[in-house]
C-alpha cells in the first residue's frame, strides 16, 4: 500500500527535489517561456494555413480564357 506521501508525489504536476524555493521562480519563469513559444507557434501556423491553404486548393489559379478562378468557376453554370 502507497503512504500519503507517494499518493501526493504521484498526482503532483511537478515536484521539488531540494529546499531552495527559488526553483519555483525558475518553473513559473520556464513555463511563462514554453506558453509564449506555443502563441508563437500557434500564430505562425494560422498566418501559414490563412495564405497557403488557399493557395494549394487552386484560389488563385486563373482559367486559360482568363474570367474566373477555379474556386468561382465549380460553383457556375455556363
């Protein structure tokens, strides 16, 4: 059977190995770090698929007699 100690261990989500309680200045400054690097991450993906997913399903290629686009031209009728 686990103690008390082991069962908080466990469930913890992180847990301090020595005394000095500075360490947890440096976790709340690491993981302020890791949170900014996942924004920026998140805001380049969104600005890549914004302007490359459009590119990629045709939106900017013209028909060969020049009056639509791709996109525009599947949902017309002649």
């Amino acid at each position: 059977m686990s103690s008390g100690s082991d069962v908080a261990i466990s469930s913890s989500s992180f847990i301090l190995l020595n005394s000095n309680l500075t360490t947890i200045f440096e976790l709340v400054q690491l993981s302020r770090r890791v949170f900014n690097r996942i924004k920026l991450n998140f805001f380049w993906a969104a600005i890549y698929n914004v302007i490359l997913v459009p590119v990629a399903a045709g939106a900017f290629y013209a028909i060969p007699d020049g009056s639509q686009s791709v996109t525009i031209a599947g949902h017309t009728q002649h």
